[in-house]
C-alpha cells in the first residue's frame, strides 16, 4: 500500500488490522496547518461514506476489526478493496494538484 503500514504483532495470528501512516508520507491538503485534517481522518471519512466504520486513533492509526461471527469473506474483500480504492483517490488528489 505504501502509505500504511501494518501495526499488527505477529500478523499470523491478527484479529483486527491496525494501520499506521508511513513515515516521509505528508499530504498538505492544501492547507495550513493549523486547519489541516490528519491523513487517518480523511482515509475515515471516505470509507465511512461507504458505510465502513473503522476505529481511527491519534497520532494517524486505522483500525478494522471484523466480527467472525458473521463477516464473510466477501466483507473482508470489500474492505481491502475499498480501502486501495480510497488510498488510490487520495494520491490522485496530490499528484494532480487537486486539493480536498
């Protein structure tokens, strides 16, 4: 993904995935600082507008966790998916001189 990276300890054995923002990966937004949203609260707000909920914690942390119960493996891939899609949008946005 490059953006993230993978929190989880040991990944064999995961049952939510935690994400972190890479270090060096900065978007300004076209921004000032002190109004600039952080980059794990705009990944949360777009994937929310697909009906994701994820757990988003300070500094740049995502978390997802699916309930075995009753997530099926087509969840799962709609998440991953989605969340590429949302990555994918969001470097669009800065290599294409957009701002959110």
């Amino acid at each position: 993904m490059g953006a993230f990276r993978l929190l989880n300890e040991p990944p064999e054995r995961v049952q939510k995935l935690a994400l972190e923002k890479s270090e060096g990966v900065t978007y300004d937004w076209g921004l000032d600082a002190a109004n600039r949203p952080t980059f794990s609260t705009v990944v949360e707000r777009i994937l929310s507008t697909k009906g994701i909920v994820c757990d988003k914690r300070p500094p740049d942390v995502i978390r997802a966790a699916p309930v075995a119960m009753y997530t099926r493996f087509e969840d799962v891939w709609m998440f991953v998916t989605t969340l590429k899609q949302t990555l994918d949008y969001i470097r669009s946005l800065e290599s294409g001189g957009a701002r959110l």
